[in-house]
C-alpha cells in the first residue's frame, strides 16, 4: 500500500439562499452516545483524512439529534494501517468524528450501509473491510460503537464485500432486510483492483442471513478473459424478494434472489461497457423493476467519451432505450442511482456526468429522455470530476424536498486532487455545504 500524505478536511457550510438556516426542527437532545469509547469525537483542527475520502456513503439515523438524518463517509486506506468511518451531521456537514477499524485493515470504510429496524432502536452501521488478513463485513452498534464481525470471507476469497447490499424479503406483502448479498472474488487481484467498485473475475455471489449463516451461492466464472473488468451489480425488488443483476464484460445477468441462478443472461453490445447500475423501478409499465445502466466511455459520432445512458427491461433483459445528450460535454452515465419516489410514484434516477467542463447530476423520469432536473457540480473554486458516485439523500436542510449528494474520490491512492463530499438542496439545485479533502499547505 503505497505512503499516505496527510491532508486536512475543510468544511464549508452555507444556506445556498442567504438566508438564516432553517429553524423548524428545534435541537434535542441526541439519542446516540457521542462520548462512547468506540467514537472519536472531532476538532476541525485536528482532522485529517486518507486518499479514498469519498468513496462511498450511507444515511444513518439522526445521530446529533438536530432532526435530520446524518452522514457515514468512508475513509478507507487513511494511512497504511488505518481504516476508518466519519460521521458528520447531514444537516449542516460539520464533522462529528468517526470510528476507526482495526489496525493493519486499512480496508476498513471501503463499502457502507445502515441498518435501521423498524422500532428505531438497535440501529446498525455495516463496514466492509474487504482486502487485508481477515476480510469481512462488521457490524456497528451506533448506541456503544462495537464492533463485530458479522460476515467473513472464506478461505481463497478477497474483495470481500467491496460491494454489498441489505437483502430484502417479502412476506405477507410487506418488505424487510433479512440478510445481505456479497460479491467476492476468487483469485488475488491486483493491489489497485478492488479499490473502488472493482471485483475481478471470477467472482463469488454469496447471500447470507443477518446473523451472518450464508443462504445462497453462486460461484460465477464471469469472463475469463476480462481480468481487469470488474463486475457490477444491483439488487432488483420484486414482489417475492430482491433479485440480484450483475454485469461484466461477458454480458448482462439477471439471478433469482432465492437461489442465485439465473433468471435470464444477456449479451450487450460491446460499445456499452457499464461503469454504474441501478434499479429505480417499473420504467416501462411492464409491471416489472427495470435496470439503467452508465456507459460513460461510449463514443457518439466525433464526441469521444459522450457517454449514453441505457434502459434494459428487468423482465427480458431487452433494452427499451438509449438516452444521450447533446452538447460538447462528456461521461454522461459515470454513476447512476435511484432516487427517492415523489408523490406521483414515477420511478426517478440520477445520472453524473464527469467531464467536458459541465459536471452535473440530471435527474430523469420513467422511461423520459429528458432530464427534469439538474445540479451543476462544479466552478472554479469546487471540486473536479465531481460526480464519480451520486446519492439521493432525504431531506437534509428542511424544506420538504429529498436533496442530492456527489462524490469524487481519488482514482489512485498516490493521487492528491481535492475530493470529498457535496450536498445539494433538491428544491433549489444549489449547493448545501461540501465535505473536501485539500492540501494542508495549497
């Protein structure tokens, strides 16, 4: 693992508006113990974070008690030996401090997500810490901070949980977690592979219980020839429980949740190499949750790296539409993610699009080609490249609209652009506050 350079975290936080921070939910008292050995509690001044700040994110239950739901940021690969998790306030971005992983599992942060029951208590924050010695997924107690590790990686496999989602079952119609998918490898990939969303052939899907008994598995060759093609993978809901879709270079997979195989395989066009997935819901009326894929390196005509977005029927696996954007800018599709249904139940997603000097996350409808919203990422004081991960965040600041998040996180850990965090009010389009990763001396 290469030498970590230290950096400083500076915050800005302001009201887009002008106008004084929204004062309609009065602060209580937080129902979580910030004082707790586990938790690190934080001085601006004296925070730093590693190379990786920024590459993933989870909601967690209001944890500051100033009655909005707040942040897990990852901040795997900190220093050659550290891991860790920042929490920060989804209100406001300040930095509230964060839980380390244990020492030589610098993993540790690299994939999150949160499990919240429906009593509200015994709130959970899931941590991949897929490569090292002892790989595995650890549960965290948010009312104590301990850690136990739930889901470990058998013997042969790494990349352990570098993706992973909650499962969810449905009984008697209604829907709960009852256990996690986990994509792992069988074969030791390269140190860079696996650092981001990057699982190398052939993989391992596994799908274990919540008390970490594995239920499913399916040991898939992937293609061979596609050693550094990664797999990518989305979980697809249905009226009996979570499917799982995943796709690599040999094609595009669809695999029953009950068992892992097959429901339907689909080869794609070889210009459609998917950088991001996602399942937002029925696009095409068919009665079935559809997948949109991020092609971001696709070539339009003279437009090097346009990119296109493609809508693929999660009934068939046919692709109902390609979307593509006009204009001189560039990567459109390099994350994609569903988005929080409005009142009108119409599936929404979002789409980043990374380069061409327009970073922006447009938000789309249905089987719309048409954007009907849009968040410029970027100026000439923010972040480059915004955009490598988009998050429908809930209503961070207040005013009733669910708000949105971008990430960008180094593509290598010798790499010392800023990178961080920005939020995103979903009424205004304009920006909330940014969490960013700066030289301490620019």
């Amino acid at each position: 693992m290469c030498s970590t350079v230290l950096q400083a975290l500076a915050i800005t936080a302001s009201i887009a508006s002008g106008q004084a921070p929204d004062q309609s939910h009065p602060h209580e008292a937080p129902r979580y113990d910030l004082t707790a050995p586990g938790f690190h509690a934080s001085h601006l001044e004296e925070f730093d974070n590693g190379p990786a700040f920024g590459t993933c994110l989870a909601f967690l239950p209001d944890v500051d008690g100033d009655g909005a739901r707040d942040l897990a940021l990852g901040d795997p690969f900190r220093t050659e030996h550290l891991g860790r998790v920042v929490i920060a306030s989804g209100r406001t971005g300040r930095i509230l401090g964060w839980i380390e992983g244990p020492k030589d599992e610098p993993s540790f942060g690299r994939e999150l997500a949160a499990l919240e029951p429906t009593s509200g208590d015994g709130a959970k924050l899931l941590v991949a810490r897929p490569r090292g010695a002892h790989p595995a997924i650890v549960s965290v107690d948010l009312h104590d901070y301990k850690q136990v590790d739930v889901w470990k990686a058998e013997a042969g496999e790494t990349c352990f949980g570098a993706w992973f989602e909650p499962w969810h079952r449905v009984l008697e119609g209604e829907r709960s977690v009852d256990g996690l998918v986990v994509i792992s490898t069988m074969q030791t990939p390269d140190p860079d592979i696996g650092f981001y969303n990057e699982v190398p052939p052939p993989y391992r899907i596994s799908r274990y219980d919540l008390e970490g008994r594995l239920q499913a598995r399916n040991d898939w060759a992937g293609d061979p020839s596609a050693v550094n093609v990664p797999a990518r993978a989305t979980l697809v809901p249905t009226t009996e429980g979570d499917d799982v879709a995943l796709v690599d270079s040999s094609g595009l997979y669809l695999l029953k949740g009950s068992d892992l195989t097959p429901r339907w395989t689909r080869r794609l066009e070889k210009k459609y190499f998917v950088r991001s997935m996602c399942s937002p819901g029925d696009l095409d009326g068919d009665g079935h949750a559809d997948l949109v894929l991020g092609c971001p390196w696709v070539d339009l005509g003279t437009r090097r790296e346009a990119g296109v977005v493609v809508l693929v029927s999660g009934a068939r696996g046919e692709v109902i539409r390609e979307i593509q954007m006009q204009g001189d800018c560039s990567e459109f599709g390099f994350a994609v993610c569903a988005a929080h249904a409005l009142a009108d139940n119409k599936p929404r997603y979002l789409v980043s699009r990374t380069s061409g000097f327009c970073e922006a996350v447009l938000e789309f409808r249905g089987s719309d080609p048409d954007p009907q919203e849009w968040w410029r990422l970027v100026d000439d004081n923010d972040l480059p490249h915004m955009g490598w991960r988009v998050y429908s965040a809930p209503d961070l600041d207040g005013d009733g609209a669910t708000d949105v998040i971008a990430a960008r996180a180094s593509p290598s850990c010798w790499t010392l652009e800023r990178q961080g965090f920005v939020a995103f009010s979903g009424k205004t389009q304009q920006r909330l506050y940014a969490l960013e990763r700066l030289p301490k001396n620019p």
